[in-house]
C-alpha cells in the first residue's frame, strides 16, 4: 500500500552539512549580533547550549520555544524580554550568511517536486530548536519553497525534540496520520531511526551520515539520492 507522506528532516539532508562547521559558523555570527547588547561570546554560546538542552528534554509540558525562553532567562535574567526583537532580526537577516557553510544538492529540491507531484504529504520534520523562520531560511538555502510542505516543525509548533519518539507521534496526530503511512527520511541513525519506534519507515540518506553510537543500518533502507529516489518510486 503507497505511503501518504513522507517526513524530511533539514541539516545533512536536504541541505548537505557538517554540522560541527555549520554550528560553529552559527554561533560566531550570533556572539557578533549580540555583542553590542553585552553578551560575552563564551557565556552566549553556553546560554544557547543549556537552552537546547532543555527543548531536548522537553517532556511535552510546554512549547519547545518556551522551554528554551525560560531556560536562558534564568540564566541572563529580565534583560533577555529586551533583546529577543534582536534575535528574531538575527534569525531571519543576519543568520543568513551561514548559508555559506553548507552545501548544496540539486537532489533535494527534485525530490521534494516529485513526491509533490505524486500527491504527498511533504513534512518538514527538522529537529524543533529554531524559530519558525530560521527553518524556512535554511529550507531556502536547500533551494526548497517552505510553501510545498504541509507542516514545518519549530520550537513554537513542538513539544518534543529528536530523539523523542513522541516528536514524531505528534506530527503524526496534528496531520491525522497512521505512523504506517509515513516514511522518514534523514541523516542521522539515532535522531531519525527514533521514528521506527513509533511506525515509522526510516530511509537514511547517507551523503552527510551521522552514526555516533556506530549503530547497525544495514537492514535499514538507506543510500544516496538516486537510491532514496529509487526507494520512494515504490512506496
């Protein structure tokens, strides 16, 4: 029976990356934007860190963007209510230029028309701990239009984080889908093989791999992109 959607996450995936680069090049750009408000870069990065922290552990509670708030008020105080207009400018102008440390697949975007040609559900399910608005900058770096996918998690939209299976119960719930009618596609064997626990296809896209805890993927359908484009054609 042919699956209704199919779930892609972002970093490493449609948007090919090292993530320690990416990351690195990210946190430099923000220490920059934030410095005239006095925030010291090491502090800053260590504020950010405790913050994902908390949306990771998030357990169901509350938004993931409250969980983060919360957590890096506690730790930078009532100042933080002023400058969060100067986040939300970091992250949809200047957070841009981090374009420059990823890659780029012409794969990605042909995939995504093609499944939307097919009549899928196309579900941007990229791990919740950006605004809404970095998701959609990062997708456009990626060459996709955030308009062709019916659902793009964020840290306001979610209440779980990978490696929660629960983050992917929930997309699942606000879409009315059966998990058995959902394949997830990603890079990573721990945060994106998490969906299988909940019925869930997984197809690790294995360009920009990430398998920390070397865990076994040879049963698990996974390859390049001509092999996912092979892989979605039947099913």
């Amino acid at each position: 029976m042919a699956k209704r959607a199919v779930f892609f996450d972002l970093d490493g995936t449609l948007l090919p990356m090292d993530q320690d680069v990416f990351t690195k090049y990210y946190f430099s750009l923000l220490a920059k934007k934030l410095a005239p408000r006095g925030y010291e870069a090491e502090p800053l990065i260590d504020g950010i860190w405790k913050g994902t922290a908390a949306m990771v552990k998030n357990d169901g509670s509350r938004s993931n963007e409250e969980a983060f708030w919360t957590t890096f008020r506690a730790i930078f105080g009532e100042r933080v209510d002023g400058d969060y207009p100067v986040f939300e400018e970091f992250y949809r102008e200047d957070f841009n230029a981090a374009k420059a440390s990823c890659g780029f697949a012409a794969e990605a975007a042909e995939t995504v028309a093609r499944l939307k040609e097919r009549g899928k559900t196309l579900v941007l399910a990229s791990n919740p701990i950006f605004p809404r608005i970095a998701q959609e900058n990062r997708m456009r770096w990626a060459g996709l239009d955030p308009a062709d996918f019916e659902y793009i998690t964020s840290y306001e939209n979610s209440r779980y984080c990978k490696p929660n299976p629960a983050y992917y119960t929930e997309i699942c719930e606000k879409l009315r889908l059966s998990p058995s009618d959902c394949i997830m596609v990603g890079n990573d064997a721990r945060e994106d093989l998490a969906a299988r626990k909940v019925g869930l296809d997984v197809f690790l896209l294995t360009p920009c791999l990430i398998n920390r805890e070397n865990a076994e993927i040879s049963l698990v359908p996974h390859g390049d992109f001509a092999a996912l484009s092979v892989y979605l054609e039947n099913s």
